[in-house]
C-alpha cells in the first residue's frame, strides 16, 4: 500500500554521521559512552532512586560494560542512542541522556535520561534535554520528541517543563516499576515551540 506522505527523515539520518559531542554551553558535555564509563554507571544504579524509577538494576561493573557495548552500537542501528553527560573539562560521570523509540518516517523518538545522585538539583538532566531537544530539531530535522515520567516523579515533571515540554496527558498503568503499575505523565515538544 502507498504512503501518501514523505517521510520526515529516511534511514541513515543518524548513522550518516558520527555520534556528535553537543556542550550545552554552559558546563555540561553531551558525549558518546567509553568503555572506562562502566565502574561510573555501576555506581550510578547503586543509587535507590534509580530503583523507584529505573526499569532495570545493574549487578556489576561487567554488566554497566555490556551496557555500554549496547549504547554504542545503537548509533549505527539508529535505535536508541545515547549519550554521556559529565562536566565540561573532566570525565566525571553526571548522567545519561538518550532518544528512544525512534520513528524515523514520522520524525519522532522519546527523549529520557537520568542523573547521578550528586548532580541532582543541578538542573543537569534539564540542560542535557535541552540540549539533546535543539540538535535533535535544528541539526537532525526530527518533528516532536516525546518525555514521559512517572507521576509520583515530579523531579523529573519539573525537568519537563523547564526543558519546554508542554503536558499532554496520562498514560494510566503505563509502566511496570518494582513497586508496581504507574500512571505516566506524557510531554511533548515539536519543532518550533
């Protein structure tokens, strides 16, 4: 059958080019996973927050490895890359951000990410989406990216709409966490918000 319309990117509208480094102009660095990332990752799921709202655990520092292994193919595969964030000038671990869900033909991924305990209430997750947010729109050509959290994570509903994500709804039951089914809340931004 047809499609009527053209697609708003075609295959290879990431993996065209190598995996951008994107500062965010203002301390943070977005760049590609390294090897050396594991033992900073295998901390970071130490941390029980990431358990209240993080699908998955990580056991060991071999595990944050394979990981790592997986994030990296992705940016060929154009499935879910992600990124690092540390500080400008050092390679300190501050958090992950990552476009996931990717439909390319639509021009639409959801953007998710997460922070290590010491960088919270440092507005580094809402400068990384930002960040991630302009180049995604302005460099790539995507059309709207899409943030959901859970309910009772309003940290990450503050991330949102400070990253200019208007609220567009719940998604009741929409994910398992250990604790049992959450409602979602679903953001979105499009280009030229």
């Amino acid at each position: 059958m047809p499609i009527l319309t053209s697609p708003v990117l075609t295959a290879g509208a990431l993996a065209r080019i190598d995996q951008p480094v994107l500062p965010t102009g203002d301390g943070l660095v977005l760049r590609p996973w390294r090897a050396g990332d594991a033992p900073a990752v295998h901390a970071a799921f130490q941390d029980p927050l990431m358990h209240r709202f993080h699908g998955k655990s990580c056991e060991s520092e071999a595990e944050a490895a394979g990981w790592i292994t997986q994030w990296q193919e992705a940016w060929a595969g154009e499935r879910e890359p992600q990124w690092a964030v540390v500080a400008e000038g050092t390679e300190r671990l501050l958090g992950r951000v990552a476009l996931r869900q990717i439909e390319l033909a639509d021009g639409s991924a959801e953007l998710a990410y997460w922070t290590v305990a010491g960088a919270r209430g440092r507005n580094v997750a809402t400068r990384s989406a930002a960040a991630l947010t302009h180049w995604a729109f302005e460099e790539i050509g995507f059309h709207r990216l899409e943030l959901m959290h859970s309910t009772v994570n309003e940290a990450s509903c503050r991330v949102a709409a400070k990253a200019g994500f208007a609220p567009e709804g719940t998604r009741r039951k929409a994910y398992l966490h250990l604790d049992g089914w959450h409602d979602m809340h679903l953001h979105a931004r499009v280009r030229g918000d």
